[in-house]
C-alpha cells in the first residue's frame, strides 16, 4: 500500500515538426509541452486512477504553471514539487533524424529541475510512498541521487517495491558511473529496458543471456520495450511472455516507455495478471504515439479499452 512515487526532472518539451532537420539551421518548433520522463510516467500512473506523487524542482514560471497544473488536474500529489524562485524550468528541444532516431538538446543542470534536493517534503512523500520508480537520469543529477538512496531505503522498510527505466539519454548520462548504473539495475524488482539498454544493463550481447545474467543478479522482473514490435515480460520462475504491439501511425515517439512502464506497474499494483498488464500497456504505449507532445497520450482505462477495440495488432 501507500502511492507511486517518482522522483526527477519535469521540463518543458520543444520539437522539430520536420525530420531530418538539424539545429544546426532555422526550423519549425512547436511547444512548450509538459515533460519530463518521470512526470509522464506519474501523470500516467493517475490518469489510471493509482495513488501516485512527484519529487521534483521547477521555476516560478509559465513552465513550471503547465507542469503543475497539468499534474494537478491528473490527480498528482506534487506537495513534493519544489518552486525555485532563481532558477527556470528545464527544458528539452528534440528532432528526429530521418531513421527515428532522436537528438535532445537539454537545459538541466543549470535548470530548477539540476537543484532537485531532498527536502523535509519529499521525505515525507518517500516515508509513506508503496513504490518508487527510478529512471536514468538519477545518474546525472547529485541531489537526486540521494533521494533515490533515502526512498529506496523508506520503501524496503514498508515492503514496498521499486522499479528502474534505464532510459538512456546519451546526453544526459555522458561520463556517469558504470557502477551507480550496475547498482540500479541491482536494486530493481522491476526492470523496464528497451532493447539496447537490456544489453548495456547485462553487459552481454544476446538477449537470452542479458535476461539469464539479470535474473541471476536478482532482478525480480524484466519488461522488454521493443517499440512498435510490442514487448515481452520474463520472470525469475523462467516464464515469458510476448505481447505483439498495436498498428498505428507514429506521430511522436517521446514518452511511450514512459507511459508504457506507468501502464504496467500500475495494472499490476492493481492486481492484474503479467499478460493482461503487458497488453494494457501496449495499448497504451501505442496510443502515446499518435500524439505530438510527450504527456499529451496519456489515457484512462475508458480511453484504452475504446483504443483496443478500434486497432488492429501487428502478426
Ligand atoms: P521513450 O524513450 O521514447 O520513452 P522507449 O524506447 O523507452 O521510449 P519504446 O519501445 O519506444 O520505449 O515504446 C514503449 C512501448 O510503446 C513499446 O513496447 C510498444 O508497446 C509501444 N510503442 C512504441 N512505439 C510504438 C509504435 N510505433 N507502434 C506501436 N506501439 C509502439
């Protein structure tokens, strides 16, 4: 029992509406979105109806206003949000090169989301919080480090659980310690990798192995994100699961690992069994796709259940 909580950086989003285009010549932006890896993976959680609150740090300043009043409206506990009154709000510009890949531009460090602290508030969040879910980007920041440290501690205590997003930006984890990676890897009950990032966690390169090697580091779950594929779920008992993705046109694929990750851990605290769960969040990974803006795909169960009967599924 207790909320979901999640702790990091909530940025504002600015895209290039062209692929291919660089920053290195005059495009098209549109933006400000609401962002942030672990405020759409929060927002999601609520949206599902779970208890859930954010540990974070934004400006007082129309970035910060959509981001809280966004939170807000979903049903975020943010007491835990700090406003700085000296520095901004984040902010992330991305553009996808023609082969999908994206290139992020990021203004943290020097952000409020780079002065993100544990404060008494976010203590007493972690202090009755059942899960904590931990994303990459702890890597990058010190302050988030330590509340990583402490809520992990304060969520043991209480029996919860916690679950780690490897969710590697290049440019945010450049020159981040291998071994800090390794011991979040480590601590996860629930691993939520993409393909890739499942390789670098193991340190192998076949997949059946970096699960074998995982599983035998004591992680106690892993879901597989594998884009529009779909995605599979192995569990320390040897079982798994594959679940075909959904067919649906991509218009932005930021923040549907995000979604997707807040979908399963979600159906899953709620009480639903592994492969219903990878199903939902599929569907809801999916459905993040076909919307420009990283939280703006985010859904209630209402809204899933029309998406799945109206779509078809890859083979
Ligand atoms: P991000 O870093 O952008 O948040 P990710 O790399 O962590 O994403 P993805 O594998 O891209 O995660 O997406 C997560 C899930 O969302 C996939 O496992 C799949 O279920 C769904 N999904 C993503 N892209 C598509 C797509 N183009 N078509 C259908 N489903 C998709």
């Amino acid at each position: 029992v207790g909320p979901t909580i999640a702790a990091g950086e909530i940025l504002v989003e600015i895209m290039a509406t062209d692929r291919g285009l660089g920053f290195l010549e005059p495009l098209t932006l549109v933006g400000p979105y609401p962002s942030g890896a672990p405020a759409i993976f929060i927002d999601q959680v609520a949206r599902l109806g779970g208890s859930a609150g954010l540990i974070g740090c934004v400006g007082r300043d129309d970035f910060g206003t959509i981001n809280l009043e966004r939170l807000q409206r979903d049903g975020v506990d943010v007491s835990a949000v700090a406003v700085s009154d000296r520095y901004p709000t984040g902010s992330a510009f991305v553009r996808y090169r023609p082969d999908g890949g994206r290139d992020f531009v990021y203004n943290i460090a020097e952000s409020a989301a780079g002065q993100i602290r544990l404060t008494h508030e976010a203590r007493q969040l972690a202090d009755r919080a059942g899960h904590l879910h931990v994303m990459g980007s702890t890597l990058s920041v010190a302050g988030l480090r330590d509340i990583v440290a402490y809520a992990t501690k304060a969520v043991r205590a209480r029996g919860g659980s916690t679950s780690f997003d490897p969710n590697v930006r290049k440019e945010l984890i450049d020159g981040a310690d291998g071994t800090q990676f390794s011991a979040l890897v480590d601590d996860a009950d629930l691993l939520l990798p993409s393909g890739e990032e499942l390789l670098t966690a193991a340190g192998v390169d076949d997949e059946c192995q970096a699960v074998k090697a995982l599983i035998a580091r004591g992680v106690g779950e892993i879901v597989l994100k594998r884009g529009a594929a779909g995605s599979s779920r192995f569990a320390a008992d040897g079982s798994r699961i594959d679940c075909a993705g959904f067919l649906v046109e991509e218009v932005d694929p930021t923040g549907a690992g995000d979604c997707f990750g807040a979908t399963y851990l979600t159906c899953r605290r709620q009480g639903m069994e592994p492969g219903k769960a990878l199903f939902y969040a599929n569907a809801a990974g999916a459905r993040n796709v076909t919307r420009r803006g990283p939280m703006e795909g985010v859904t209630g169960f209402d809204v899933l259940d029309g998406f799945i009967a109206g779509t078809q599924r890859a083979t």
